[in-house]
C-alpha cells in the first residue's frame, strides 16, 4: 500500500510514525517543500514510478477530496472516494466517483464501490 498525499512528504512521514501507522505503508509519498512536486498528480506520478507500477488495472486511489479524483483520473486509475476523515458530500467536487459512507474511521467494505477511471468530470 503506498500513501500519496498533498502534504509535504516529510510531514506525512512524521505523522504516520508518530501514530504507528509507516510499517503499514511501501511507500510514504508526499508534495516537496522545494516546489518541484506540488499537484496531487505529481505525487501520483512519482508514487507510480518510484514503485514501477506501470498496470494500472492493478491501482485503486482511495481519497476523500477531488484533487484525488481528478489526479487517479489522469492515469486512468480507479477510484474509491469516501466520507470519513475529512470527507464530505461535495468534497470530491462535480467529478464521478462512488462515495462510501463510512462510519468515523473505519472504513466499510470497499466491495463494488469504485468507477473505472473516475477523475472524468461530468
């Protein structure tokens, strides 16, 4: 499983060690403070190619916003959005995209609720 997230990288790292959650995760990819990979699909990108995934039929995004949408889209990468975390109706903008209705922090079953390539506004 790898994180791709917004935050910068070495932020994203702190936290997920701090609660014990890094050893759950291959990689930990974030934005960079430099500037040089700021836009969700740049961290997409670089998720993908530091970890050789070149089959996309074999990723799934998890996200809770549309930057996460819109960038799985962009790599034709299937998506799950979902409601819990920072999750809300209409946080994934005018895009398609099942969303789950977890409950507080645990998701629910994922089973069946994705799109194919679901960054595609409608």
């Amino acid at each position: 499983m790898i994180l791709a997230t917004s935050k910068p990288q070495i932020y994203a790292k702190q936290i997920l060690k701090h609660f014990e959650l890094a050893e759950y995760f291959d990689d930990i990819q974030g934005s960079s403070m430099d500037g040089s990979k700021i836009h969700k699909e740049d961290v997409i990108q670089s998720a993908l190619s530091d970890n050789q995934i070149t089959d996309m039929q074999e990723v799934l995004m998890i996200g809770d916003r549309k930057h996460d949408v819109l960038g799985s889209g962009k790599f034709g990468i299937s998506c799950v959005g979902v409601l819990y975390g920072y999750g809300k109706e209409g946080r994934t903008g005018n895009v398609r995209c099942k969303m789950d209705r977890g409950y507080g922090r645990r998701p629910r079953s994922f089973s069946g609720a994705y799109l194919k390539g679901a960054g595609n506004a409608e």
